[in-house]
C-alpha cells in the first residue's frame, strides 16, 4: 500500500545550523533529511520518486477507493470531525512543545523569530503539499475555514477573492520571497534585521495561520485516510505555542480555531507505565 510509504515521514527536533534560515524541525523519508521546497524535490536513490510524486499518487489511490469529491460542503459534524478525541489524542512526539518556543539564553530575539518562522513554512508548506491533490479550484472555490473566507490584498491592497489553491499559492509564493530576502531574514554574520521585522513576522504568521486552519475544516478526512493527523496536531500545536510565547497573532484572529486550540494545548493526562519489580 502506497499509504505505507509515509510511515516514514517524521516529526523530529533537529540541531540548529548556523544558518537563519535553517530549521529547527526537519521531516525525514526513508533515511533523508528534507525541509520546506527541498522536501518536494528530494528523491530517494532506490526509486527515484520524489516525496511529491509519492504524496500526489496517494491521493489519487485515496479519490478511487472514496471517490472523487463533489464539490458539496459537508455537514457541521463532519467539519468538527478534528474535535474527535480519537483524532486529538494522536501526536507524533510526547514533550512538552513549550520548552521548544522559549527564547534561549544569549540568542538574539529575532534570530530566534527568523529560525522558527521559516521551519514553521516549511513545515506547514510540506503539511499542506500532502492534501494538495484534494483542494481544486472546484472542492474549494473559496479560502473558507468555519464561517470565515479570506481574501487575499496585493501588494497595492486590492482586495481578491480567490479559490483556496490560489490563495495558498499566494501565502507560499510570497513568504518564500520574504525568507529568502537577506535585506529581511539576513543569515550574514553582522547583518542587521529590518525595523520592520516583527510586523513582517506577525503578517507571516497570520497568512501561515489561515493555511493551517483551512487544511483542518475542508481536509481533516484526508489527512487522518493518510494517516498524517497526528503530524498535523503536533504541527499546529507547536505553531499556536510559539505565536503566543512571542504574541505575534491577535487572539481574535485564532479565535476561530479555539475549540481545536483548547483541544490540543491541554496536557494529555499521563499514560500507564508498566513498571517491573527487580527481585
């Protein structure tokens, strides 16, 4: 089974390079490291598929077992289907994810914002990757989580609407640009951060926000079919820690997702040891 191609996919600290721009957070497959747009080319030398090639013919197996998606919003149940205790108990790592946001001593404060907000696009640019076969222009003729659309606003401030896969497209297209820019995210010895880096930040997030939110109301179901949910619940967890550590999003903007952020961010009650007695 194709599904079991991504057993192997993982959500695992890693060491900090010296670089900026490097994650915090890697994702494995098979026995390579991949992150952000790396993760869609990397292949692997026994078969010459790329994770991208791997992700998008499950979704094609998923369309044929389940068939292809009407269009049809689902109902109230079906969307709060992310509230499930069965599906908010799964987490792919059993630390506490506070002790990974918390600003180290002697570390630059916005060293650390720079380092975190680019893994956390390249984490939820690869999260979004594994259900990009399922949000068409069709499924998702709007960027809609719960009752809110987003609009995307170009450069000029002109007000769009526009299918999920487009906006998405946008979020991604535009925070590469900033992450990439060494006048915004410097990773030179010496190079200082713009004045206008925290609202750069905050803006990086909320777009990062609306992909993670949009992924949990119109996809869940494919997710958990994948078998990926737990990876999302801890993903999403750890972004939500770290935006509150730093405030970096308005809680009027997350409130939407509140029901799912009391969900997860409640410390799971501890699970029975089994505890043998030396005689």
């Amino acid at each position: 089974m194709l599904l079991k191609t991504l057993d192997s996919l993982h959500y695992n600290p890693c060491s900090r390079s010296e670089a900026r721009a490097s994650s915090a957070f890697g994702n494995m497959v098979g026995d390579h490291a991949i992150t952000g747009d790396s993760a869609l080319t990397q292949r692997s030398p026994k078969n010459g598929l790329s994770c991208k090639m791997v992700l998008q013919a499950v979704g094609k197996v998923l369309r044929k077992g389940k068939g292809k998606p009407n269009g049809k919003k689902p109902s109230a149940e079906e969307k709060k289907l992310y509230l499930e205790a069965e599906y908010t108990k799964v987490r792919v790592v059993d630390f506490e994810l506070k002790e990974l946001v918390v600003l180290p001593r002697e570390i630059d404060l916005n060293e650390w914002l720079a380092s975190n907000t680019t893994t956390f696009f390249n984490l939820i640019n690869l999260q979004y990757s594994t259900i990009s076969e399922f949000c068409t222009g069709d499924t998702c003729p709007a960027m809609t989580a719960c009752s809110t659309t987003y609009y995307w606003y170009d450069e000029k401030g002109k007000k769009t609407k526009c299918t999920a896969p487009q906006y998405v497209d946008f979020v991604m297209s535009s925070v590469q640009k900033l992450v990439t820019d060494e006048d915004i995210f410097p990773t030179k010895y010496g190079k200082e951060f713009p004045n206008t880096f925290d609202s750069l930040v905050k803006k990086i997030c909320r777009y990062l926000f609306h992909v993670l939110a949009h992924i949990y109301w119109s996809h869940y179901k494919e997710t958990v079919a994948m078998d990926l949910h737990g990876h999302l619940n801890t993903l999403y967890t750890h972004f939500v820690v770290f935006i509150r550590e730093f405030n970096l999003m308005d809680p009027k903007e997350t409130s939407i997702m509140e029901d799912l952020t009391e969900a997860l961010c409640t410390p799971l009650p501890p699970q029975p040891q089994n505890h043998v007695t030396e005689r």
